[in-house]
C-alpha cells in the first residue's frame, strides 16, 4: 500500500496509515482517532494531532488532487492514487477541529474460499450463488456501509462467463474486477469539469453492447434506468444498495425508481421489479466479522398480492451468528 502522495502532511497517523490490518482511520473534531481491524473498531490513544496542521495538510491534499478545501468548499471526497478513499469535512460544517475518514484500498484479491474460512457464507450457498449467475440471474446486494458487499459482488462477479461483455459503473473505482473484456467507468460528480453522473453513464452503458452491467451502488435516479435495463435484455447484472433488510431493499429501490417518475404507480414498479430482479442478498456485520444475512427470491409479479412475490432461500436465523 502506497501513501506517498499525502504521508508527509499526516504524520501523526503514519503508523496507521502503513498497518496492512487496518481497513479504516476515522479522525473526530474532538481530536480522537479511532481504526478498524477485522471488522472491530478501536481508539488509537496515543495519536496527538494539532487542528492547525490537519487542516493544512488536508488542503494541500486536496490542491495535489485537483481538488478545493476551504470555507467555500468544506467538504472533500478523494481517491488516492494507490485506490484508498479520503473523506474530510472541516468548519464551520464541524466544529471545533476537522473530521477525516480514510477506507484504505487493499491489494488482496479475496476469494471465495476466504469469505467461506470467515464464516460470510457456506460453501453450498456459495456454489448455489455461482450458478445463479451462471445462469443470468439478476442479483441485488443489501446491506449497510462496511457490511462488504462490495467485497461480496467482486467475488460472485468471477462466476460471469468469460465470453460475456461486462460494463461496471461505479461512483469511485473498487471492484477491479477482472475479466477479459470488461469497460469500467466512474462518475464525475466532484470535479470542476462536466459532471457525469450515475445515470449518464448507465445509459451510455446501454450503447456500449454489455451482456451485463454492474452498478456499484443504486442510490438515485439511475434506479429507474437500471430497472429498464434489467427488462429489455440486460439479465444477469449485479447490483448494490443501502437497507436495513433484504425485503426493505426491494422498497428501496421501488422507492428509488419513482422518486422522479410520479406518474408511475408503485404497484406496477413493484410489477416490473418482481419480473426483472431474481434474487436479493443481503449482508451484514456481526460481532467483528460480515455474514451473508439472507438470500429472498423473488417468483414474477402477483399484483393482487400487494406485495413482492418473494421466497426465503437462505436466512441465519441464530441471533448469535
């Protein structure tokens, strides 16, 4: 892991910076520091910071990366050269001193063999996952940040056939997902230039002849653009998306779709997601480590129902998992 770029400006925290263990540093305006490791969040005591020089050292950071850091431009979202995230905020947004986050890019290329030796899935559920999409089966991953299922998607993205077209649109660049013949692009949303968001790019993406296209997160108005994809000729894509459930992810994304298309009717969005989305995964984080919550399917559209037509294929149901 490379941090040259910004070392020099954060010194204090160069131990944690350099600590392959650590997934992510969180620095807090009450001037605590606090790190994760294997999933378990923990304050670092001896981290002694002075405000004034995190602040400068955060705007030259932002200056090297083409970026702004002032009163005027609070708040900052960075990636690092070497693929690591940088989230700053200072005052007046926070007050007394600034607030810093960095998910540290990790170079391991993890399999499924590892999330099975961490107890995320079984090897039965993960061979039943492969073939799925295999088979062209359209999955949507839930869970909350830092729950992994951006970790999750990557892997289950190796079960793509090899002679299939993959485009994969993210907001900052983390699946690296490799494939033979794959575009990944990234939105543009926090730059001075054009702005490029998700949407703009899924329907390009839709040019671009993908046999699936992978969305690393729905959160906006992209959703009703995917869900057309989904219907007319695009099964098998992946996605990821923020809820509490793997039920509550289906409302979320109906929810998502209709946000900017009043006209449609939330039972003939229910309709057109129960048609187009197979399955839903959804992860969480439990006592340090990330499990594979519950997998629902979802059989075709029961408008009578007033619900998702939805069946349980996996659950942990032990509260202590």
């Amino acid at each position: 892991m490379s941090f040259e770029l910004i070392l020099p400006f954060l010194r204090p925290i160069e131990p944690l910076l350099l600590d392959d263990s650590i997934s992510e540093i969180m620095g807090n305006p009450d001037a605590s520091w606090w790190y994760e490791r294997d999933g378990i969040i923990r304050r670092e005591e001896s981290i002694s910071f002075d405000a004034g020089r995190l602040r400068t050292g955060l705007e030259v950071i932002a200056n090297q990366l083409g970026k702004k850091l002032d009163e005027d431009n609070p708040v900052l979202h960075a990636q690092l050269p070497d693929g690591s995230r940088l989230a700053a905020v200072i005052p007046p947004v926070v007050r007394p001193a600034p607030a810093l986050t960095i998910r540290k890019f990790t170079s391991r290329r993890y399999t499924v063999d590892d999330l099975i030796a961490h107890g995320t899935l079984t090897r039965p559920l993960a061979d039943f996952l492969a073939e799925q999409i295999r088979s062209s089966k359209t999955l949507l991953i839930s869970g909350g940040t830092g729950t992994g299922k951006t970790t999750l998607l990557r892997i289950l993205a190796n079960s793509i056939p090899d002679h299939e077209r993959i485009v994969v649109i993210e907001d900052t660049s983390e699946l690296h997902i490799q494939k033979p013949n794959i575009l990944a692009v990234e939105c543009q949303t926090d730059t001075f230039k054009a702005s490029i968001s998700f949407d703009d790019l899924l329907k390009s993406a839709l040019r671009w002849r993908p046999d699936r296209i992978i969305l690393g997160e729905v959160r906006g108005i992209e959703a009703r653009t995917l869900l057309d994809s989904f219907n007319t000729g695009h099964a098998g894509s992946l996605a990821t998306i923020h809820a509490n459930s793997a039920e509550k992810a289906l409302y979320r994304f109906a929810n998502l779709v209709m946000r900017n298309h009043a006209q449609t009717t939330f039972s003939d969005t229910e309709a057109e997601i129960g048609e187009a989305v197979d399955f839903v995964l959804h992860v969480e984080r439990r006592q340090g480590r990330r499990i594979l919550r519950e997998v629902l399917a979802l059989r075709g559209d029961d408008r009578d129902a007033k619900r998702f037509p939805i069946e349980p294929v996996f659950e942990v149901k032990d509260a202590t998992a």
